[in-house]
C-alpha cells in the first residue's frame, strides 16, 4: 500500500567521491494531526505521521538505464533506520560502503535496496461510526483479518486522544508478493520484488552522472517523506454496535537530488 506526500522529507545524503558514505539524514513532526490521506487506498482515508518508521537498507547503487539490470553499487550494509525520530533533514545515521572504485560510465537511474518489514509505532484518530473521537494506537503484529489477503492490515487498540502508549509493530510489505514481481510508484519509480525479504526501488536520477576515470561522483540526497507514513481505518463486525481499528503502513515517497 502506498499513501504518497510532498511535505518536509528526511533525507539520506549520499556524499559519493570514489567510495560511498550514505549519510542518512531524515518527514514532518511525530505526534502530527490526524488527517485524511493524500492518496487514500482503499478503506485507509485517514493518516497521521509515525512515531517510529524504521527500514532496513541493503544496498545503494547507480544503473546505466531504466531496467537497472546492469547495476553498479555503491553501499553495501545492512542498517536500520528510522526516519521518524528526527526532526525533517537532520541526520538519522550512516550507511558506509566499501572503498571501490565506481566504474567509468553514464548512469541516468539508480537504485535502492530494502527490508520489506517496516517497524512502526504511532497513532491515528479516527471517529468510529460518525461518533466520538477515538485513536488507534499501534499494539500488536497480529492482523485485523487473519485471512484476508493484500495490504498488511494490523489490529489496533483503542485509547482516549491523546492517551495511552503506542507499541512498537511489524508489518510487511510484500506480503504475498513474489520474488520477480513488481509494480509502479511515482516519477518512473519501479518497485521490484527480490526475495522473501527484500525489495528494490529504482527511479531515474535528475540528470545523468558521468563517471570518468579518476574522476568524482559529488553528492546525491535521497529524501524519504513518511509524514503520511501511518494510516488507519475503523471496521464493525455487528452493525455498528461494536468498533475496532486497524492499522496500516504506507511505503516512503522519496526524491533524488544531485548537487
């Protein structure tokens, strides 16, 4: 499921000479008003920014053309990082790369690698039946609908606004996915299914980076915006006698920048 934004954006800076550090750096204010989605899905129409939004990266590289077969990477780790626990822009953390060399070349796309399990914590107010104000906060891993299919859907726990704790939670992303399969986000963005785990994004650069020999690549700031990054959805099973919320993630929207 995605929800997409253009608000304040935490962002991953890449600071790219020969090798690559990927300084990560982070979307609008935790504890945010309750509002309707941007982009609503489904029963998902109001959202709210996370507390917690943690991804795992893999890997960060160049492509020399849209279908990012031939892939040149930069980093290579494995790092969580949670681009919710900063204000927008300010550093999250590092992600270091080895010290190789990028091979000469023109490259117009580049590409990321990610966990597809996103820890989340949060809440969203919802107003069940038209009612009074509630929030669904983030408690547990166990699904509203056990047998449902598609978007991972988490049952939430009710609390007066403003009270209670949120937990943290685990939901993934490409549940029921297979590996090989994809789909398309926005501005060219192509989403690809690695494993059971993983996921690759890849999208086209603002302009092309020529690499010569002995030459530097500069910077480039990846900006992830997760201030819709929670969402959640009120749902009766006897007419409306009796609420329960659920919870749900939206995958990051994120730009590039080359300085």
């Amino acid at each position: 499921m995605q929800f997409s934004s253009a608000r304040a954006r935490r962002t991953v800076c890449l600071g790219l000479p020969f090798a690559t550090a990927l300084m990560v750096a982070a979307a609008g204010p935790a504890n945010a008003q309750s509002k309707t989605c941007t982009s609503p899905q489904g029963d998902i129409k109001t959202c709210n920014t996370p507390n917690k939004y943690q991804i795992t990266i893999y890997e960060f590289g160049l492509c020399a053309d849209s279908t990012c077969q031939s892939r040149t990477p930069l980093g290579a780790s494995t790092k969580a990082f949670d681009f919710a626990s900063v204000a927008p822009g300010a550093p999250v953390g590092d992600f270091v790369a080895a010290n190789s060399p990028v091979t000469p070349g023109t490259y117009t796309h580049s590409y990321m690698i990610w966990g597809g399990t996103v820890v989340l914590r949060g809440r969203v107010t919802l107003n069940p039946g038209g009612g009074a104000a509630r929030d669904c906060l983030t408690a547990t891993n166990e699904p509203l609908d056990p047998g449902g299919g598609g978007d991972p859907i988490a049952k939430g726990e009710w609390a007066a606004p403003g009270t209670g704790s949120p937990r943290d939670i685990s939901l993934d992303l490409i549940r029921g996915m297979q590996p090989g399969q994809s789909f398309s986000g926005e501005d060219g963005w192509v989403f690809r299914i690695v494993d059971a785990t993983r996921f690759q994004a890849s999208g086209p650069l603002p302009k092309a980076v020529v690499v010569a020999a002995g030459s530097k690549l500069g910077k480039i700031t990846v900006s992830f915006d997760v201030a819709e990054g929670i969402g959640a959805y009120e749902n009766s099973r006897d007419g409306g006698q009796t609420w329960e919320c659920g919870i749900a993630i939206a995958a990051p929207t994120f730009s590039i920048k080359q300085d």
